[in-house]
C-alpha cells in the first residue's frame, strides 16, 4: 500500500525538478530583460558591488607609478565613464558577466586598464547605462575617470557589426584603443540580438602607467 502512495509522489517530484531545470534559462532571460525593460537608468545595487573608486581630483601629470594601480578583482567599481555631451555617466566595473551589466559599464577582463597603452573593451545594456550611446558622434570625447588618471578618448569611428565578427575587437594591439559596444538597434526587446553597435576612440589625454 505505502508502495503504491510512494511511487507517484516520487514520479511527480522527479517531473517538478526537471520541469524547473528545463525552464530556469528562459525564466532568468524573461526577468533580465524585464528589469532593463522597467528600469530607465541602470537599477542601484551599491550594497551588493564593492568598489574602490574614490572619485576625488587628480594632479595632472604624464606618467604614474605601476604601484600607485589597484588592479581591481571581478565585481569591483573601479572607475566612472562619462561622455559629457550625450548626458551618459556610468560607473565602471571590471568583469562583464550579466550581473555586473545590470549594474553599470563592465570591462571584459581580457582586456587592459586605462594608461597601459592596450586596447579597453567595454559593453553595457542598450536599454539602460548605454541608452544615450545611439547620440554619440566622431569626435565626442569620452571619459573615464580612474583612482590614478583621468582619460580621454575621442571618439573616430562609429559602426554596427554582427556579434561574432571577428574584426569586432582586436586585443593584441599596441595602442590605447577605446571599444564600446551595446547591442542593437536600440529600444528593440529581443532575446535574440545579433548585431552590436560599437563606438571606436583613441587615447588624446591621461597619463602612461609606467
């Protein structure tokens, strides 16, 4: 008898946890792209991120010490990004998983700081920190204000490429290459977005990291 209770209760226990395994990706895509949906700015969720920003004025010089650089670890505030013209500031995290992007800017890792005379590689959601990049223009300068510099970028090209192209970003270089890139176009709900937008700039100020 107790046999004949047991069996369906694990049957059924069995259907609910596959049920769910099968369903928590496309749950987790539906209340992400909700939350970007809802939210005209990037929600505010200081308690959960750390960050060693500190956000005070910079004595202007042409080169910084190596030691005077906190190389931050994945999750952390590390710097803000401000493009004056199109109204953007945003705080600038290093790691770019989906939960540091509902916070601010994120860094992929593989990249390098600024003033380390590498390329940067930077992306955001269209629909909340990176909204008002559809309004940037050549030559707008964009900022990243940094513990240890302040560094300025102009910005010299302006393209939508398909998300695995693979002149999309270039890593290796030698030189300071600004890449921010979002998704597009803009202001489209998709879970299926295959084309970025990305700004291209160069470095016109801040100091080397020596």
């Amino acid at each position: 008898m107790a046999a004949i209770l047991f069996v369906p209760l694990l049957f059924s226990l069995v259907s609910c946890v596959l049920l769910y395994v099968l369903l928590k990706p496309t749950i987790d895509l539906s209340l992400s792209v909700a939350s970007m949906v809802i939210a005209e700015n990037a929600p505010d969720f200081d308690a959960d991120l750390d960050s060693i920003f500190q956000g005070k004025d910079l004595i202007d010089r042409s080169t910084v010490p190596l030691s005077e650089v906190v190389i931050p670890y994945v999750g952390v505030h590390y710097a803000n990004l401000s493009i004056q013209r199109i109204d953007l500031d945003v705080r600038l995290y290093w790691g770019d998983s989906e939960k540091i992007l509902r916070y601010g800017a994120g860094q992929y890792i593989g990249s390098f700081l600024p003033g380390f005379q590498k390329p940067l590689l930077i992306g955001g959601h269209n629909l909340s920190v990176f909204k008002q990049l559809q309004y940037i223009t050549l030559d707008d300068e964009i900022v990243i204000h940094t513990n240890y510099g302040e560094y300025v970028y102009a910005v010299d090209e302006i393209v939508v490429k398909k998300a695995d192209d693979p002149t999309f970003y270039q890593l290796n270089q030698e030189v300071e290459q600004l890449i921010l890139y979002t998704c597009y176009p803009f202001r489209i709900l998709s879970s299926r977005r295959y084309d970025r937008f990305v700004v291209y700039g160069h470095r016109i100020s801040g100091p080397d990291v020596k």
